[in-house]
C-alpha cells in the first residue's frame, strides 16, 4: 500500500485520486488500483493476509478456502476484518493509539490495533498488537477450548494448546503470529520518525518465553541415530542465540540524529 502524504492534509477534504494505493501481486500477476475513494466512504483501509482484489483471490485459492472452511478465508468477514470495523474509530491521534496498543480487555477500555497496516484518516498509519482472544467474540470458534488465539489482530498461534481441537490445522497450536508493531503520523512521518515494538504481542497475553516454546525446527537437517538397525530422527529445537528468554518490550519513536532536510 501506498500513502502519499504529500497529497493530504489534516482536517481538510481528500482529494478524489491519488492518496492511497494498493497493489497486490502472485508469481506473474499484478493489481493495483486508486483506493482513494475506499479512504473517503470509510476512513480507513485494514489489511490482515487476505486479498482485496478479486483476480489475487481467484489465482491464490482463497475463493476455494472460503467456501470449504468459511469466513475465516474471506475479506471483510474474517476475525480481523470484524475487529477492524468493530473498533477502528478508536484510535485518534499516535498517543491515543499507544495507550490502545498496550490495551488488556479487563481494564475496560477499548482498543484498535492492525496486524499488517491500517491508515487512517484520523493522521495515522499503523500497525498493532491486539489479542484478547478468550474474550473477543469475533475470536470464537467451533473449537476446544472455543477460541483461537490466530483470530485476534496480533496472532499468537503458539498460546493455543497442543492438545485443542479445531476447525483447521491454521486455528490451532502454530509456530505462527505476528512480530513487530510500527505506526506514524502526519507530523512523525514528515520528519521520517516512526514508534515501534518488538516481539509477539503481550499485555493481554502472556510475553513470549524461548523457555517455555515447545515448537521444533522442521527445516532445521534431521540427525540421523543408528541403533540396531534403526534409524531415529532427531528434530532440531528453533535456535535462538543471542536472544533474551522473555520477549517482553516496551515501544519506542524511531527517530533520525541527522538533520534529515539539512
């Protein structure tokens, strides 16, 4: 997606083409097109791993998911797509996004987050951290225990239990979310500053621990054993030298030492 900020301004009408675009692409195959008008008629534009455009849908096989295993699959009736609609008009300005971003359902207060990016008419241009996958009703599923921690903005496909049962494989205890969180504004991106976080979501959720990650290294080259005869495959844990156990940061703006207009 592309934002040309040099075509907005803040509190003013956008202009009718040329602010936003989206392209999406597979081996051989590009669509793009002017999203300016989705900007005007809905203030924001979500994008959470499925594809808007219709020919990416056919060609990448989300028409088929969609129809064997539901809304999961489908853009605009997915979890995230729901939390978007459901909660997008929160987030007004970068602190106010910060605040949500560190958001736990219990406290009460209402948060917005995007896992890939959203933009916002509202001067922002994010991505976010939100799970509160036991309590969101758009994380429900025909599940054991009956919610999935894939369907929360922030994926955390690792705090689903081993022993859940789901819908699909995707649903459940996965080596699979989402790492990282940056967002900016009209005043940040003027001078090229961004807020970042690093690591899986946390807040509410538990911090990711190397410690207690039971995921093996499928990738990683089997050791091979011979006893009697028998060939034993050893798996290789996920390698992580060099990181610390637990993955619980704060955000923190990103900004340039050098005067970047000098």
């Amino acid at each position: 997606a592309v934002l040309d900020y040099n075509k907005f301004t803040p509190n003013k009408p956008l202009p009718e083409y040329g602010l936003f675009y989206v392209l999406e692409q597979l081996p051989g195959t590009v669509v793009y097109q002017d999203l300016t008008w989705f900007l005007q008629k809905y203030s924001y534009f979500p994008s959470y791993n499925i594809p808007y455009f219709k020919k990416i849908t056919q060609l990448s096989g989300f028409i088929g998911q969609g129809k064997k295993l539901g809304n999961w699959f489908v853009w605009g009736k997915s979890p995230r797509a729901r939390i978007f609609e459901r909660d997008h008009h929160t987030v007004t300005d970068i602190d106010s996004l910060t605040k949500l971003m560190r958001y736990k359902k219990q406290q009460n207060e209402k948060f917005l987050s995007i896992f890939c990016f959203m933009l916002f008419i509202a001067e922002q241009q994010l991505t976010s951290r939100y799970n509160d996958y036991t309590k969101d009703e758009f994380s429900k599923c025909n599940c054991n225990p009956p919610y999935s921690a894939e369907a929360g903005i922030s994926a955390r496909g690792d705090l689903n239990p081993a022993n859940g049962t789901y819908e699909f494989p995707g649903q459940g205890h996965v080596n699979h979310g989402a790492l990282d969180y940056k967002g900016t504004n009209v005043s940040m991106m003027k001078k090229l500053e961004f807020r970042a976080q690093g690591g899986p979501t946390w807040g509410s959720v538990p911090p990711f621990r190397w410690s207690t990650f039971d995921f093996v290294d499928n990738l990683a080259r089997n050791e091979e054993t011979l006893e009697a005869n028998t060939i034993t495959l050893q798996k290789d844990k996920v390698k992580h030298l060099g990181h610390p156990d637990e993955w619980k940061f704060d955000w923190m703006d990103v900004k340039w030492e050098t005067d970047i207009h000098g």
